[in-house]
C-alpha cells in the first residue's frame, strides 16, 4: 500500500473500513472457489517468503 492509499484508509470512518474490508474478504472467498491445489501451494510459497524478508503487519 502507498503512503497515498493508506492515508485515504487512515481517514476513513472505522465502520467504513471495516465494510470495505468485508467486501474485499467477500470477494476473496468468491474467488477462492476457482483455486487450484497448485495455487494454494503457491500462495503458500509466497506467504513464506514473505515472512523470511521480516514483514510482518502491526
């Protein structure tokens, strides 16, 4: 996320984020439905990488 995009979200309303966050989870596990056993694995590989470079969320 950007410095721009997260000062929109910073400024939003708590219940505004959270319905955004909703809808973004809602399509999500629609898309969900589509994956692979290959895809997840890859999802997976990345999610670890991501996690060996030290990022983590607050």
């Amino acid at each position: 996320m950007n410095e721009f995009e997260r000062q929109v979200y910073e400024d939003m309303k708590s219940t505004d984020r959270i319905l955004l966050w909703m809808a973004k989870c809602i399509e999500l596990f629609e898309f969900s439905d589509i994956l692979t056993k290959e895809d997840i694995k890859g999802i997976v590989k990345v999610l670890q990488a991501h996690e060996k470079e030290g990022v983590q969320h607050e």
